[in-house]
C-alpha cells in the first residue's frame, strides 16, 4: 500500500518525511521503500528502504528527501508485504497518471 505520496521537482525538491516516522506506521515484518513512479507507470526507481519493526515504526526512514533534478518526481513512500513461501516482497502496482 501507499502510505504517502508527493511530487518532488525544482520549486519543491523537499518531502518531509517526518509525519512517516514513530510507530503504528505499518504491520510489524512488512517492507517499505521510497520510490519514484514515472509518468507512464514504468520507472522503477528507489531512493530507499527498510523494514518495519515490532511497534509499525519504518527503520532507517530518513527524515526527508531531497532531489536535484528539475523535472517531476512523482515520489511515493510504499509498504510491501514478503510472501512468506517465496521471501520475495509484493509492492504495490502503480496507477498510470495517479500522481500527487
């Protein structure tokens, strides 16, 4: 699931990630990751990740993200569950235009 979502570029190239940290954020053992979806839905870029501890909290989310580029990030801060029969983590499918 997404549990945050936001559009980094050069008016905005800061996402406070603070209101995503503490615990009760997500169920103990999922994932999360920060990624950035691309326009059509196809760009696979991760900016970070981590688990979810005992108490929700994401471990070693940083307290914010900074980008340098000048075009739209379209920023989302995504938790996965691991499939416990394969360990692989499913992370949810983006939206093709769903963009903050």
């Amino acid at each position: 699931m997404t549990i945050g979502a936001f559009t980094t570029n050069s008016t905005t190239p800061v996402w406070d990630l603070s209101p995503y940290s503490g615990p009760e954020m997500a169920c103990p053992g999922a994932r999360w990751r920060l990624h950035e979806v691309g326009a059509t839905g196809s760009n696979d870029t991760n900016y970070g990740s981590g688990i979810v501890d005992d108490d929700g909290t994401l471990v070693g989310l940083p307290a914010s993200f900074r980008t340098s580029y000048i075009y739209d990030g379209y920023m989302r801060l995504e938790i996965g569950c691991v499939n416990e029969t394969t360990g692989y983590v499913i992370w949810p499918k983006p939206l093709v235009g769903d963009f903050s």
